[in-house]
C-alpha cells in the first residue's frame, strides 16, 4: 500500500526537479532571502565542524559549500536527480573528496551511529514530508548531532496567506520576462484570476486546525492513479518545534522565519533592491536580523527555522 513517503518520492524523482531547484535563486526573491538567512546560519555555526550530515540535501546548495569549507559532508537525498545534479556539481567545485552521496528516506537512518556528525542539517521542509512520522524523524536527525542541528520546515502561519493570495509569488518574481513555468503561470494565470478569487474559508479554518496542507487519503488515491503530487506536508507551529527539538535533547533552540520583513514588500521595491549591488547587501543583512526576532519566527515566507546545540 502507497504512503505519504511514496508521495514524496515520486515528486522529487521527477527528472526536472534537479534544474528546477537550482533555478530557484535566479528566479525568486524570497528564495534568495531564505538562502541566504540559511547560509548565515551555517556559517555563523561552522567553528569546529569537521563533519556534516545533510538530509533532504537536494542540488546541493548547502553541502557543497560545507565541502568547500573543508567539512567532510554526507549528501542524503530521496531523489536520485538530486543526487546525480549534486554530484556534479560536486566535482565542478573540486569538493567531491570532501562528500559522501546517499539515496535514502528520512524515516530511515538507522546505519548512522549516534553523535556520528558534528553538525546535521535538514532544510526546505523534507521533515515536512515525512509525516506522520516527522517527530521521530526529529529525534533521530538530532540524536545523529554531535554539536549542532539547523533544521527548516513548512511554517504553518507563513504558510496560511497562500490560501487568500494563489498568486503570492508573483510579489518575489526576479524578472517578469523570465520563462520559467511556474514564473510564466503565475503571471499569466493566477494573477489575473485574482479579481474572481474567493478564498475558501472552511478549507483556511480546516488547514490552520489540522496544520495539513492536502488530504492524505485523496492524495494516495491519485498517487494510486498513477498521478504525480505535491509531497503531502506537515506545517509545525513555533511553539510545537521547539518543544518536539526540546524532548529529542536540542538545547539553546533559537528559531526564525525568513521571509517575513519582505512580505510586505511590494515586487517593484524588491526588484529595484535586488538590481544595486550595495543595497541588496545592506536590506539582506538587515533582513536577516529583522527575521531572526522571535517575534518573527512564525511568519517566515514559508519556512520556520531552527537551530539548536546539542
């Protein structure tokens, strides 16, 4: 019988979701706000890590730049296009000595020992994904961790505004002539039919309750059909992460929402930002200090993020 893992893989095998995920940063704003609060994470916590387990490490963006750093890094992904994009990439940057690449699920990291790594890393929600079993999945990441954890997972509160605005990412667009699909439908799509959106207020009472993006039992249906759907999602709320983190043995928890300064930013201002070099530097920076407050953690773009000793 299907599950929600099965849903997750199939997603993510998709041939195209390698050069998909690669494009993120040249094609949306808070894509690249996210990125960035993330790498700053990283680095501000790389002092004496010699070893690193990324898990859900996708194209690569923040494996690779460990190896680059000297870091020896385990590359785990459920997606063999991943993997194979990654270890490309990899080679290209000359690090391929410095990283270990494994296909396999979250759910299952039972041939790492542990405190095995001194730093374990998951980001852009493949906890998420792993639901119903996304407390384990916690407590298994950080039992890997020998010094520090940075997880990333779907916000619930950030994640709410979707269901009043479909078109809300047309607020992040880089480039309004790029031909990206999902740019081009935005545009071409969803902003348009937003003079006829009624937002479906059972559904948005329905989805902060249950905290669940999509039914599960539609979803394995269609899955069942044959049909390729979005990973079926968990969004945590601030409060329950750090408590799940807490109960697993993470210490000093500290979390943040990326994302949540440029909400209410208009496209035009981001855009003429993101083109001057200095300012884009200055409103990053500031960004990243304005989404760390605690204030900010559940209203992060997408994400809410947690790092943590352990």
């Amino acid at each position: 019988m299907s599950n929600a893992g099965d849903i997750a893989s199939r997603f993510w095998n998709q041939p195209q979701k390698a050069s998909e995920e690669e494009a993120r940063e040249r094609t949306f704003i808070d894509d690249i706000i996210q990125k960035d609060h993330i790498e700053r994470l990283i680095r501000s916590h790389a002092g004496g890590i010699a070893t690193a387990f990324d898990g859900g490490a996708g194209s690569g963006r923040f494996s690779i730049m460990l190896a680059q750093m000297g870091v020896r890094v385990v590359h785990f992904d459920i997606s063999q296009p991943m993997i194979d994009a990654a270890r490309a990439r990899a080679a290209q940057s000359g690090v391929l000595d410095n990283m270990q690449f494994v296909h396999g699920r979250l759910e299952d990291l039972r041939a790492y020992r542990d405190r095995q790594f001194d730093m374990v890393l998951s980001i852009d929600s493949p906890i998420s994904y792993t639901y119903p079993q996304h407390e384990a999945v916690i407590g298994n990441l950080i039992r890997l961790a020998g010094k520090k954890v940075i997880f990333s997972v779907a916000s619930n509160m950030g994640w709410i505004p979707y269901l009043f605005n479909p078109a809300q990412k047309a607020q992040y667009i880089l480039n309004k002539q790029d031909d990206d699909p999902f740019v081009r439908w935005t545009l071409d799509d969803a902003l348009p039919a937003l003079a006829s959106f009624v937002p479906d207020m059972a559904a948005v009472r329905r989805t902060y309750a249950r905290q669940m993006m999509a039914d599960l039992t539609q979803m394995l249906q269609k899955h069942d059909e044959g049909q390729t759907q979005w990973p079926h999602t968990y969004a945590f709320m601030p409060d329950e992460l750090r408590a799940i983190m807490a109960q697993s043995g993470a210490r000093n928890i500290r979390l943040s929402g990326p994302g949540a300064l440029s909400r209410c930013i208009p496209n035009e201002v981001l855009v003429n930002i993101m083109g001057n070099a200095t300012m884009r530097r200055e409103f990053l920076d500031f960004c990243f200090a304005y989404d760390t407050n605690p204030y900010c953690a559940g209203m992060g773009k997408d994400n809410l993020v947690a790092c943590a000793d352990v």
